[in-house]
C-alpha cells in the first residue's frame, strides 16, 4: 500500500536532525521548513528537496537544487518550431498541441471564415475541443451562439441594458458618444495641429487659422448638439464643428468624399443601402439646423490653401 505523505500550508521548525529524519520520512517533498544551517550558521527557510543531512551535517543543497529543477525541464520539455506550422486537418492540431510548446505558431486555416491565419498555441489551442478547425475570432462566436444566441456579448439585451443603466447613472446618458466630454475626446485623436491642438481634420485646423486671421469669434466644437434618428430608431448626437458667435452661424468642414457624383451627401464608410439612407438623415438633420457644409471648393474660395 503506497505512502500517503503529509503537507501542510504552514512552515515546520526543524529542532533537531532527528526531527529532520521523521518530518522527511512523513511528509512532500514541497514541504516548507525552517531549519539552522550547520554550515552557514544562520536559520533559513526552503522546502525538504533542497535541504540535506550528510555527516553529521544539516544544509541547504544549492546543487540539488539545480539538479531538481533540471530533471523538471527535462521531463516537461517539448518541441518548438522557428517557422509556424501548417495545420492539415483537426487530428493534427490535437498532434501538434500535444507535442509543441505553446509558444510554436501554428497556422490555421479556419473552416468557418475561410481565412489563413497565424496564432500561438497558449492562449488560442492549448484546450481546443471542437469538431471542425476554427480561428480565436471564429470561436469566440461559436461559443457565443451557443451559451447566448449571439455572436457578441454586446448583442446580449441584458448586456446593453446594464450598459445603458451604468452610463445614465453615472454620466446622464445612454451612449458614451452622447457625453460632451468623452465625444470631444473621441473626436481630439484624428490630427494634430502645429499649435499642438487635436482635431477631426487638417482642414478643421487650416479654417480655425482663418477665423483667427481674420478675428472672426468662434467656437471649435461647441455645447450645442443637435439629435436625429436613424432608420432603426436610435438615437446619435451631432456637433458642429464651428460655431461663428457673432452671427451666430454653424459651419461644418467634411471633405470632398462625402459627397457622390450628384452631390449627394453620403458616408464613404458605409456604402450599403442602410448606409446611404442614415447619411441622408444625418444630412437633413444638418439642413434643418441651419449648418452650412463646406467642402474643398468653398475653402478655396476663401483663400485656405488646402
């Protein structure tokens, strides 16, 4: 009948090389003692597999220390590859994972996206349990349609509802985008200005040194916002990028792609059908607001080498 050795969290103190003998005998090997060193003369702590008692003599064993940990490297080691590794089929990741460290690169072509990728076995595929070769992002959705019907935790209603209730208690709305602070912040991350001033454009920089020379008042990006509704009923902020407050006059700068062959006002970011109806409400809402758009050709006309 096989041994059962003691452990406990706390650390013995060693009275004796008796004591020392038994505590051995009884106990793991990663069982923390304190003991007096007969060589170094002073008390130390380490675990009973360093420590040894040999003629008479009771110390700690720096060299089998080393030893230890060299037969741990040995018995763990696996192989690495420079170059990633083409993964065939399902039988050979599980052939690959079990054989290479995790730091081998294995490259995958994900049967779900169809794309070739690169990624590490640790985190992607140290425990990869699933029936066809998926990518982290492939999985990740996967996981999410099968533990909640989506393919994002955003898209969860209990996550948007938390979402929304943390943001109207803590900042008054319901979209971080809607916060005048944070907006401004989003916006102040596009270009930088020789005046070391952040803004959505080069062309935004290059008007506010016109009004500067030519001691128009104004305000970049003002408190005043305007509020519209896209086709599925939700609800954005927008903010004029200049507000003239002497006549007090809404100006904004969007550059010549915003706008198709016809002129008309478009996002060039999201050409779908969706896409082009959301510009056309964004663009009313502007209309309606009495904000003037100006493009390349009024810049010019102005004088503003663009």
């Amino acid at each position: 009948m096989k041994k059962i050795l003691l452990y406990t969290s706390d650390i013995i103190e060693i009275k004796s090389h008796e004591h020392f003998i038994e505590i051995e005998n009884n106990y793991k090997r990663d069982q923390k003692i304190s003991f007096f060193n007969d060589i170094t003369g002073k008390y130390e702590i380490s675990v009973i597999r360093h420590v040894e008692l040999n003629n008479n003599k009771l110390y700690f064993n720096y060299k089998k220390k080393i030893w230890h940990r060299k037969l741990k490297d040995k018995c763990v080691k696996k192989l690495r590859s420079d170059i990633p590794i083409e993964i065939k089929n399902l039988e050979h990741l599980k052939d690959v994972v079990k054989n290479y460290d995790r730091y081998t690169s294995l490259k995958i072509n994900c049967e779900k996206c169809g794309k070739t990728n690169i990624w590490k076995i640790r985190p992607c595929y140290s425990n990869y349990d699933y029936n066809i070769l998926m990518c982290p992002y492939c999985k990740e959705k996967y996981n999410n349609l099968q533990k909640y019907g989506v393919e994002f935790a955003m898209q969860r209603s209990e996550v948007k509802e938390k979402a929304k209730n943390t943001l109207l208690q803590n900042y008054g709305v319901e979209n971080p985008s809607q916060h005048s602070e944070i907006h401004k912040k989003q916006l102040y991350n596009k270009f930088k200005g020789p005046n070391n001033n952040w803004y959505d454009s080069r062309w935004e920089y290059l008007f506010e040194q016109y009004l500067i020379e030519n001691n128009i008042p104004y305000i970049y990006q003002s408190n005043i916002t305007f509020r519209w509704l896209d086709i599925d009923g939700k609800e954005h902020v927008y903010i004029p990028d200049f507000l003239l407050t002497e006549n007090k006059e809404f100006i904004e700068i969007k550059g010549d792609h915003f706008f198709d062959k016809d002129n008309n006002f478009i996002n060039p970011y999201d050409k779908s059908e969706k896409g082009y109806a959301n510009a056309k409400l964004k663009y009313d809402c502007m209309v309606n607001a009495g904000v003037k758009i100006y493009t390349s050709k009024e810049l010019i006309n102005l004088g503003i080498n663009i």
